[in-house]
C-alpha cells in the first residue's frame, strides 16, 4: 500500500513537473504574430510584452509586465479558466467573478453607492442644468437585471437597492427630471427585459423603458404593434459570460425593433479620430463577431449624431451603453439626436455639441456606470 502512494506521489509531481515546462513552451510555440492581439472573447487587446529596460527592471515594472502578458497568453488560456470557473460551480459557488447566476440567468453584482460619490455626480448635472434654463432635462437611470431581479439572491446577500438610488438622485437632483423605469420593469420581470448572458437590457426591455420615457417628456410613445421585430441573432453570449465562461446558460436573442413609418435616417460618427457616415441604426457587421451589441449604433464613441428627417425637436443625449438599444425608438419623435459619450471626450463636450441648436437634454445611464463612474464630472469642463 505504502508503494502504491509513494507511486502516486511520483506520477502526480511528474506529471506537475511536466505541465510546468510544456505550459511555457507551447505559449511561445502558439504566439499570435501580432504584438497586441484582440481578444474578442474579453472584448480587449491583450497586454503588451513590457520594454526592457534599467529603470523598468528596478521598479519591478518589468517582472510585473512580463507576469501579466504570460497572464493574458499561456497556452489554453480559456479552457483553462472554463475548467476553474466549472470546478467552482460544481463545489456550489454561485458567485464567479462578479456574477451571479441562476434560473439560467447571469447577474452582475453590485454592492450599493456611496452617497458622497453619486453626490458628486448629481452635483455636477444640477450645475450644468443651471446653466441652460431654458432647456428640458430628464434623466434615466436604468436599472440593471440586479435591480429587477434581486429576490433571487440568497436572503441577506450584501446587494444594493437601485430603488433606493434612484430616490436619492431624485431628491438631490434640481430642475432635472427623473424617470423611475423600475416600477415598469418590475411588472415584465417575467418576460424577456434582460439578456440572459450579458449585462444590458434587451431590446424588449429597452422598448419598456422608453415608453415610460417618451409620456414623461411629452411624446406619444409608439405601441409595440407599430414596430415589425427582426431576429437578427439567436446566439449572442455577452459580457457575463466573458466573466464566467459558463456555456450551461442559454444563449440570448438580440432583436430589432423597425418601426412601420420610419424614415432613412442618416448617422455621423466621430470615433475621436476619424468622422464616418451611415444610413441606418443597425452596424450589421457585428452581428459576426462576439460584441454583437455594438450592432446598436455601432461601439462606445464619443460622438454620434442621428439626423431623422422627423418633425420634432432635438435632443442632446449623455449616456453610457445602455442607451443604444433605446435611441432607435427616440427616432420617432426627434429631428436630430446627438449623443454623446464623456467617457471618451477630455476636453468639453463643447467641442462636439453646441447647446443652442438642442431642444432638450437627456442623460441615460445604468445604475453601476452612474455609481461607479466619475466621467460624468467632465460636464462643466471647457
């Protein structure tokens, strides 16, 4: 018996010791040609190998450099995460990176706000509403799928009440408007609002939020029998499964929503370098690669501008990723819409958007950008 384990000891450390020189050696076998390769899984360029150099050696830069580009490249990286995140899953853990999942549905988790931080944030839209009183502003903060969801955590998991925060923006918020879409999103938590595999709402759920929206501010929201519904993809896995890798969970259905009277619109996109030109809200080529989201106006710009030969008004939108499935609805009732993202404008919005020439402003975030972010601060630079 004791030769038995003493054997299996050896085998085990072989077989360890094997792992450790083949790992490393089929990394470099198996290198991508190009020095930063895109990772579409992880939506991402992979690290950079660090430069070597003196300075780099002395402040550990390089050693930390050269640890996180082996990180983002050992051989197999991917199954190799797959079998850790499943091995977690089999030992009962239902939280992976962040991610909550059950009933086939994954959740990003998110803990709560602090006030002192949001505060900053409304502090900064109440300045810039002060600045245009003769303008309309509405903000809408969405409510991730934690927000509508959370009776299916666990009972005292530490989460956040989106409810809670979207009161406490309304009662510090001054001659801002804001629009409440939990209630609404509530009532439909049992039909398809949320995608099942990533952390946007569905083109449904957008659908839902804009119809709240369009009564607030003055229009005449579109009934879901106006809009013939486009199927465009039936595979779709999103950023929750980047997180998780976790190929149980049913892959989601993306939607579009075509309106029966829609006009051609024509879309002006400026990436920050080069100015393009479109005629339609749907960017089809990403409904071929993993990001099939961006196919709603396209990836995080910093500036979009949507002429809809509609007889309405105007409309400058601040926004994060939430907004794209919900814009192609606004088509319907505004002229133009500008939609601006500060995430990726340093040095006032001013440069892209001149207030006089919009109506109304509306700011569309989710709860964990708007929490989390401080971008929105970059409102009264310039």
């Amino acid at each position: 018996m004791k030769k038995k384990t003493k054997a299996y000891k050896i085998i085990t450390v072989a077989l360890f010791a094997a792992m450790l020189v083949a790992l490393p050696v089929l990394t470099f076998i198996n290198l991508p040609s190009e020095p930063a390769p895109f990772s579409e899984n992880e939506n991402r360029l992979l690290t950079v190998f660090p430069t070597v150099s003196f300075e780099n050696f002395r402040n550990e830069k390089l050693m930390q450099g050269i640890e996180n580009w082996f990180s983002d490249r050992f051989f197999g990286r991917e199954q190799w995460i797959k079998l850790r995140n499943a091995s977690e899953r089999l030992s009962g853990k239902t939280d992976i990176n962040g991610v909550f999942t059950r009933n086939d549905r994954m959740i990003e988790i998110w803990s709560g706000f602090n006030e002192e931080y949001v505060g900053k944030n409304l502090k900064a839209m109440n300045s810039f509403a002060q600045k245009y009183p003769d303008k309309s502003v509405y903000f809408l903060l969405a409510p991730t799928a934690q927000g509508v969801y959370s009776d299916l955590f666990p009972t005292g998991a530490p989460i956040g009440s989106q409810s809670a925060l979207v009161d406490y923006c309304r009662e510090n918020l001054t001659d801002i408007q804001t629009i409440n879409v939990i209630p609404t999103m509530k009532m439909h938590a049992d039909e398809y609002i949320y995608y099942r595999t990533d952390h946007h709402w569905s083109t449904y759920g957008a659908y839902l939020a804009y119809y709240d929206a369009a009564k607030i501010m003055g229009f005449k929201p579109c009934e879901l029998g106006e809009f013939d519904i486009e199927h465009a993809s039936d595979s779709f896995r999103g950023t929750l499964y980047s997180k998780t890798l976790d190929d149980s969970i049913t892959p989601d259905i993306m939607d579009y929503y075509h309106h029966r009277n829609s006009k051609s619109v024509e879309l002006t996109v400026n990436n920050g370098k080069n100015i393009s030109r479109y005629d339609s809200l749907y960017f089809r080529e990403y409904l071929d690669v993993k990001d099939k989201y961006s196919s709603f106006l396209g990836p995080n710009v910093p500036y979009i501008d949507i002429q809809t030969g509609v007889d309405g008004p105007s409309m400058l939108i601040f926004k994060d990723s939430y907004a794209h499935a919900l814009i192609p609805f606004l088509t319907s009732h505004c002229s133009r819409i500008t939609v601006l993202d500060l995430r990726y404008i340093n040095n006032g919005f001013s440069s892209y958007a001149k207030m006089n020439e919009y109506d109304s402003v509306m700011f569309i975030y989710n709860a964990i950008t708007f929490t989390e972010s401080k971008d929105i601060r970059k409102l009264n630079m310039g």
